[in-house]
C-alpha cells in the first residue's frame, strides 16, 4: 500500500496532555525515523470536544509534513476499552475462541454480540492440583469503534488499522529479542502517564498480565501543589523543569537544592503507594506464572522522565527501574536535535503503532543478527476470525493458532 519506499503509517498516540505522531520507514532490515511531532494538549479539556482537539491538533501536524500520506495506526481511547481476564480448562486451541466467546457474555456488563471481542493468551497458570489457561479479553462496542473511525475520518485521517495500547506499548520492545535467553526474559512495563499508570508484564513475545493503576503524574503535581502552596499546573511545570547547574552562585544552588528536596519530599508517599501496587502485580504474575523473576523494570510514558520515580521504585521493588529507550538502535537523524534529547521513554506507545504493519525482522543497527523469526508480539487475536478459521480448518488439520502464524 505504501510502495517501494516501505514508509509506513504514521502511530498516533493521542495522550491527556499531548499528542504523539511518529512515522518510520523501514530500510531493508533495519529502522529509521521518517518523521516525529509532539504538540501539547489543553489539560482543561475532556470527553468528545477534548478528543476532536487532539485529532485537529494531529491532522494539522500531518498536514504540514514532513510525514508521508495521512494513513495513521491509531489506539483505541481508554474508556471504549474493557478488559477481564478468564481462566479456562486446556482445551484444544481450535476451541477456544468459541469458549471465549461464550463466556464473554457473562463477564461484560453489554452485549457482546454488538462488541469486537478479542483475546491474549496469556499462557498456562496452576490452580491447585490443575492446569489451566489464561486469557486476556479485550472488548469495545461496535457503536464505540464506529464513532472513533468516523472522528478520524473526519479529520481527513485514514485508518490503516486500530490498536489498543498494552499491546502497542509491549511492541515497542519486541524488536529487542534476539537470542535464545531474550525469549525466557520476563519484561516489566510501567507506562506512567498524567492520570493513571499501566503494569504490563510478559515473558519474552507473550504479553501475560495487564493491570491499570489509578496514580499518574496529575496525583504527583496535586501533592507538589498542597505541598509548596502553587498551582497544580505550577507543580507542573517545577517538577518538569531541567537546568544546567554549571556556572549558578552557591546561593542560588542551594535555593534550587532546597526545591528538589521538597518536591521530593511532597511526591515520595505517592511514589511508594506506586511502588507497592506494581509489587503486589509482580507477586501476582511470580505466583501465578511460574519461571523466572524480571531483572530490571522499563519506565515507558510521559512521566518516565522523574528521577524519583526510578529511585524510588528501585527501592521498593529491589530490582533496577530505568527509563526505557524504545528508539534505541534506530536511525534517528531525522529527528531535530531539540527532539533527541534523554531516552525518549514517552514514544513508547507511538512506536509500537508505528511498527504494527511493519514486516520485520529488523538487525540492530551495530549489524549483530536477530535469529528467530518475527511473531506478531502483543496482536490481539479476533474471535470471530478464529472461530471461522477452525470451522474452514478441517481439510488440513491446522489450528488457529498455526494458521495465525503462517
């Protein structure tokens, strides 16, 4: 669809307070950045009128270039989206759509029947003496999809395809994966936004666990706010403040000092209300999915740039929390130098979209070989294709699951 040239759609990230274009294109195996925006969003604004800005922001942007064509991947908005999880008897992998569809009505308060309803294997889990399967269900209402494709439209963007976010966050690092020891890793994604924080643990390709968590940098601004005595956007904007300390009289350093010390002091309760719950999902997933334990947590969103969250984390988890650097080894010099600057944590969810359509596999620029071949890491499974696969799958015996991966 895209011609020779393999630019591929644009991965359109629309946040609380900003919205993300990215665009690569992909120079036979290996990445590079075709184009990247960010422009800021009103944090007043929320609901449909807050969405229609964000998209006439994004449309605008795309317009101007340098981006290629208006084909966007684009995530779902967070409260179309559903989530539950289902533990299911082994059963054959040509059965499990249907059973998921069936059980998909008891535990979604609409109809299912008028919803997408797709699926994440999340792999086996032992319930007492038995074995069972876990699964990941995601649902939206057609009505809700509808409404979101005809807003793009309207915007002049074209869907090349839809996403949700987990599965575009935990994308982003898949590329990564190129050894036999990279499969059996168990990677922790904290994606750290302004009003809410999204675990995300899986071991190698396969994406296992989700769970969003009500604390995200608004919580941290407000406790800044009642702390100094500013505004909540003042808060803001002092914890997001960088400066260069060289050449600054001792005097002013010390005032600086002074600051850093009580917006620390006003935002560590947070943090470690953060970093028990993210503790208490890791219990959760070591319990339940047995194996190895993770090495190391990648911060990934907007809020990913706070020092004390990675220190703070670091201590209550006992395991190193680090920003995650999700361009790594990919050709960034299209990118302005203004654009470039620390490990750009918050392009996380934009790239995963941005790779979706993406054929792969990709070497890592340094021209060490990826082995293995590319699996489709955090796709959703679509329960009504599965199901029509296993019913036309009789004549040669495939499963779903092989068809899917053919």
């Amino acid at each position: 669809m895209f011609g020779p040239t393999d630019i591929q759609p644009i991965g359109l990230d629309i946040g609380h307070d900003s919205v993300k274009m990215l665009q690569v294109e992909v120079r036979g195996n290996s990445l590079a950045v075709r184009a990247l925006a960010r422009r800021p969003l009103e944090l007043s604004g929320r609901g449909e009128a807050a969405l229609d800005a964000a998209l006439a922001v994004a449309a605008q942007t795309i317009k101007r270039g340098p981006f290629v064509g208006r084909h966007v991947v684009a995530a779902l908005p967070r409260d179309i989206v559903h989530l539950k999880n289902l533990r299911l008897p082994m059963i054959p992998a040509a059965e499990l759509p249907a059973a998921i569809k069936f059980e998909a009505r008891n535990i979604f308060t609409f109809d299912t029947d008028a919803a997408r309803c797709d699926y994440i294997a999340a792999g086996e889990v032992r319930q007492g003496a038995d074995t069972r399967q876990e699964v990941i269900v995601i649902a939206a209402r057609n009505s809700d999809i509808d409404g979101y494709i005809e807003r793009l439209d309207r915007f002049g963007l074209i869907v090349d395809s839809l996403d949700v976010e987990p599965c575009a966050l935990y994308r982003s690092v898949e590329r990564f994966i190129r050894r036999r020891d990279d499969e059996q890793e168990v990677n922790v994604l904290l994606d750290v936004g302004l009003r809410r924080t999204q675990v995300i643990i899986g071991r190698g390709r396969e994406m296992s666990f989700l769970k969003p968590i009500d604390i995200g940098g608004q919580r941290l601004n407000e406790s800044v706010s009642r702390k100094l005595g500013i505004s909540p956007e003042e808060a803001r904007v002092l914890r997001r403040h960088r400066t260069d300390a060289s050449g600054v009289p001792a005097a002013d350093m010390a005032l600086r000092d002074s600051v850093r010390q009580a917006v620390f002091n006003a935002t560590r309760v947070t943090l470690e209300e953060l970093g028990h719950e993210v503790s208490l999902c890791l219990r959760y997933y070591s319990v339940t999915f047995r194996g190895p334990g993770p090495q190391k947590v990648r911060l990934m969103g907007g809020e990913a740039h706070d020092p004390y969250l990675a220190s703070v984390l670091t201590s209550v988890l006992s395991i190193p929390a680090e920003p995650a650097a999700p361009l790594f080894n990919v050709d960034c010099s299209a990118i302005a130098e203004s654009e470039r600057q620390g490990p750009m944590s918050e392009w996380s969810t934009a790239l995963g979209l941005a790779l979706k359509k993406a054929p792969g596999p990709f070497a890592a620029r340094d021209g060490k070989p990826r082995q293995g071949a590319r699996l489709g890491i955090g796709e959703v499974i679509d329960i009504n294709k599965a199901i029509a696969g296993a019913e036309s799958s009789g004549a040669d015996g495939k499963s779903f699951a092989e068809a899917a991966s053919a």
